[in-house]
C-alpha cells in the first residue's frame, strides 16, 4: 500500500528537536523524504501496524501533528508534481 506521511513536530524545545529527528529517521525507513516533513512510503499492512507504532512511540499527541494517508492507488496514478520532485523509484535498478 502507498502512502504519504506528513508531520509537525514542536521543535520550540531541544526536546521537541529531538524528536523531529526521531520522526525523521524512521520515515526514512518506510520511505522517501519528498518535501521536508512529507514522507512517500510503499509498505505492507503489517509494515504499517509497526510503522504507525513506533511514530506515535516518539510524537507527542500535544504538541505535534502526525498524518498518514493511505493513497488509493500506485504514486503514479494520484500524485501530480510541480515544480521540483525529489522522488525516486526504488522498485527499479539503480545506477551510482
């Protein structure tokens, strides 16, 4: 399944920093960073239930945003792009 994963971490605090970076580093994980709190993730279901589960392990429900939104088709088909895109296929090979 796809998915965009967006946040807003309350960084007013070193606290609050250390958590968007948190946040950060296990999107990275799941997916590909395309703007700089919005994550594209392709993941199974049971990668979702461990994804959702360590993200709200490291958010705090008061002072920040998490949003998860299960796309209903491939990238492809529902995301237009204007402007710079920093998404990359991964499914294909990739030449360093």
């Amino acid at each position: 399944m796809n998915l965009l994963v967006a946040y807003d971490v309350n960084t007013q605090t070193a606290a609050g920093a250390k958590r968007l970076r948190r946040v950060a580093k296990i999107c990275e994980g799941y997916g590909q960073r395309v703007q700089d709190s919005v994550f594209e993730c392709s993941v199974t279901l049971s990668q979702l239930e461990q994804f959702r589960c360590r993200l709200l392990k490291v958010i705090d429900a008061d002072d920040d945003s998490l949003r998860i939104y299960r796309l209903p088709a491939d990238r492809e088909e529902v995301v237009e792009v204007h402007g710079r895109d920093l998404y990359r296929d991964m499914r294909g090979p990739m030449i360093v």
